[in-house]
C-alpha cells in the first residue's frame, strides 16, 4: 500500500500507470499488501541505474510553491506548509 510513498522517497516520480507496472513486478502471485523486500531491491535498484522514473522538473516545483505563495513573499512559513499540505 506504501510503495508509492517509498518509491517517492527514493527521488523517483513515477506515474499511476508506471507505479501499477512496478507493484506487478514485485507482488506475490496472490496480492497480500505486501511486497517482499528480496523481490522490491532488485527491480527498485535497476529502476534508480536506469533513471527509467524522472524526477519532477524543478519549474513545476516552483510554480506549485508560487501557487501556495499567497502573500508572494517568496517563501511558506512552516504553519502554511502544514495547513496546505494537511487541509488542501
């Protein structure tokens, strides 16, 4: 259930539809919601040599922050960031 949020973690981006490609891999035969780690190392660490998931352009980054700027100041104190990443 987590592997998007590892794979995340990881400074990889991928997409629902390559996320679901790379569950297929590492899942067991009967789905359980878990995934083994034996089976997760090697197709994570040849997706990182690969670069075969970009990470997000730096642009995009910044025009979300702008977006969350409302005062434009150039910067979200940590109580924005919280509220917008907890309430929005």
């Amino acid at each position: 259930r987590e592997i998007g949020s590892i794979v995340r973690s990881l400074g990889c981006f991928p997409t629902e539809a390559e996320l679901h490609e790379l569950l297929a891999k590492v899942e067991e035969e009967e789905p359980t919601g878990y995934i083994h780690l034996e089976k997760f190392l090697p197709v994570m660490t040849k997706v990182l040599l690969d670069r075969s998931c970009r990470p997000i352009p730096e642009d995009v980054l910044l025009h979300a922050f702008e977006a969350l700027d409302e005062n434009k100041c150039g910067y979200l104190t940590k109580e924005e960031l919280v509220k917008h990443m907890t309430e929005e």
